[in-house]
C-alpha cells in the first residue's frame, strides 16, 4: 500500500466492515437507509453475503508461484485485475467528490467502473478524468431501457464517443422493490444530487403502477438494443439459466449474475448460488460476472474458482467513499486487492484461471 493508504489501516479501517461502521455513523438515517436497506424483510440481501462464507476453498500446498497475478481477459482485452465497479446512483449522496472520486481510485487501482445511468457527474466528465490512466481497469456505462428509443441511443452514442469501452443494460428492475428501510426513513433529497446524464432527455423516473408495466422491457426490446448498440451490450441482473441462455441467443456480449443486491425481490436466490448454474447455461459462449455480498478477497477467489470471469463491486464502495473520497474507495479496493492476492498464494493459484476442484459448497 501507498503512504497514504497505509495511515486508513493506521486509523483502525483493518476491513470492509470497519468501513461500513464508520460510513454509518457518518451518514443520515436517510441516506444510510437509501444505500443499505433490501427489499422485504431483506432476506436475499442478508444470504448475498452468508452464502459465500458458505463456499469453502480447498488449497493446495506447495504450489505457490513467485509471478502471482490477478491479471484477466475481457472483451478483448487484457486487464490488470478482475474487479469492477457496479452501476451505483447519486453517489454525490455520500461524499461530495461522487462518482469522480470513485472513478479515480479505481483507476489508481487498477480497478474497473460501470458508470450508472443515475450519476451525479457527466459521463463526459468521468471518462475524461480516468481514460488516460495506464493501468486502469475497463469503463462501461449503464442503461436503462427507455421508452423513447431516440432518446436511449442518443444516450448509447454519448457514451461511445466518450470512450466506454462496453454497454451495460440492468434488466431486472422493471418496478421498485418493497424497501421498508426507505419508507421509514425518507430521504431528504438535496438539490444537487440530480440525475445529469438522464436530464437532457426529460426522463420521469417513476410513474404509476399501470405505466410501469406497460413500459417493462421484453427480449424484443434488448435485442433492438443490442442490434442497434455501438458499444458491446452486457445484460445486468441475470438469475435463472434460462435467461442466461436467452442473453446468448440475442447477442449480448456477457452477463452478469445479479439480484441488484437484495434491493428488488426479497426470496430470490443469491448471487453465489446463482453462479454456477448461469456459468453451466451459457458453456463459455460469453464471460459471466457476478456481484453481491462481496466482502472479502476470499469471495472474489470463490467467485473466480466458480466461474466468473470478474467481480462487480457495490455498497463497500460506498462505504469508503462516505469514509474519505476517493481515497477511502482506494483504500477499500486496495484491501480487497491485498486479500485476493494472499488468497491465490495460500491456495496454490498462480493466476485466476483457477483449477477444478478448488471449491466446494456447505452447508451452514
């Protein structure tokens, strides 16, 4: 770690849980419960992180390598580590830097970033701070899918001229989830936390019942996306094999498993059981992702060893970022980082193209 890291560790922020107690503290009961709370009695989001724990690694010894790398092949390219950050809205609710600040840790750290559709910065604006990095990780931007198809790509053309590298659809959320954290604790909305890079466009972003479904995307509606996209189109949200066998026959270029951590429908499986069946469907057509109750290196190893091509990232990101900007989402990653690293010593992995075997599942 860098001086500057090295004194977080000083400060007692030895873990992702640290900085999650101390985002806590610092944060209003509204906000907290706008980036914490799950849908329902939160139950998926609760097993997002206990199933990982219920996922054993089973090292081999005497194998550890002197060249260790975290290094991955993606969409083309190779990239320095398998760690994305995933698509979070009104990240200026935390911190004033918002996505800017999270934008330049990850790529200091050699860490990807899924931009949301929902940030409180220009795209322009993010792209321009983070592409000239050497060492950066990949930069895709969110989408949503929009009734006005004018509007969704002129949004898409924006972001390749930018310079994302890759498109991602969240296809999951056709409604809200039932967040009872949030209705008890409504959130004080400030005037500067606006969605920018919708605005141009005149986007409602809720409306009635009726017009929600109405308006709910169908697989005609991602596949007129993805024919029509100029970037590659990654699907966001992807649960059940079948789906992931339909992300595959309409041309999306990934998928990444996802319940939109807990925060939509409570009861849904999570991420880490999810995994291996999405992996097991598509038979290396296309990379799976995955995020949700990421906590630990030993969980981005897990997910590797399963399957996944990368690891999304997301409320620990907040968390640091509420902590100290973009230094407290460097320091977040950087452990995360640190963690991965040992693990793949202790397990004999010399890359993350893990070998069979190297996992198996529990129960608790």
């Amino acid at each position: 770690m860098s001086p500057s890291l090295t004194a977080w560790s000083a400060q007692g922020y030895i873990n992702l849980v640290d900085h999650e107690q101390q985002a806590k503290a610092r944060l209003s009961a509204g906000v907290w419960a706008y980036l914490q709370g799950g849908a329902g009695d939160e139950h998926t989001l609760r097993a997002n992180a206990s199933a990982w724990q219920g996922i054993t690694l089973w090292p081999r010894v005497l194998k550890t390598s002197e060249q260790t790398h975290t290094r991955i092949f993606l969409l083309g390219r190779e990239w320095p580590t398998p760690l994305l950050i995933a698509p979070m809205a009104h990240q200026a609710l935390v911190h004033s830097q918002g996505e800017m600040g999270t934008a330049l840790a990850a790529a200091a750290q050699g860490v990807g970033m899924v931009l949301s559709a929902k940030a409180n910065s220009t795209l322009e604006d993010v792209a321009r701070s983070t592409l000239s990095d050497p060492g950066r990780g990949p930069l895709w931007f969110q989408a949503y899918p929009m009734v006005d198809r004018q509007h969704l790509l002129d949004l898409m053309r924006r972001a390749h001229a930018a310079g994302y590298e890759a498109l991602v659809l969240t296809v999951d959320a056709p409604v809200q989830g039932v967040r009872d954290q949030e209705r008890r604790n409504p959130i004080a909305w400030p005037s500067h936390v606006q969605a920018v890079n919708l605005m141009p466009y005149g986007i409602k972003t809720a409306g009635t019942w009726a017009q929600c479904l109405k308006e709910a995307p169908r697989w005609s509606d991602v596949q007129w996306l993805i024919e029509n996209a100029p970037l590659p189109v990654l699907l966001k949200g992807i649960t059940h094999p079948e789906d992931a066998r339909m992300a595959v026959s309409v041309g999306a270029r990934g998928v990444i498993v996802s319940n939109h951590g807990g925060r939509i429908l409570d009861g849904m499986p999570s991420s880490a059981e999810a995994l291996p069946a999405v992996v097991q469907a598509v038979a290396g057509a296309i990379p799976v992702l995955v995020d949700g109750g990421i906590r630990r290196g030993t969980d981005v190893l897990k997910a590797m060893t399963m399957g996944a091509t990368g690891v999304l990232l997301g409320r620990s990101v907040l968390y640091g970022l509420a902590n100290g900007g973009a230094l407290g989402v460097a320091h977040v990653l950087r452990l995360l980082l640190d963690e991965l690293q040992m693990a793949m010593a202790l397990t004999g992995s010399h890359d993350l193209e893990c070998q069979p075997g190297l996992w198996r599942t529990t129960r608790r």
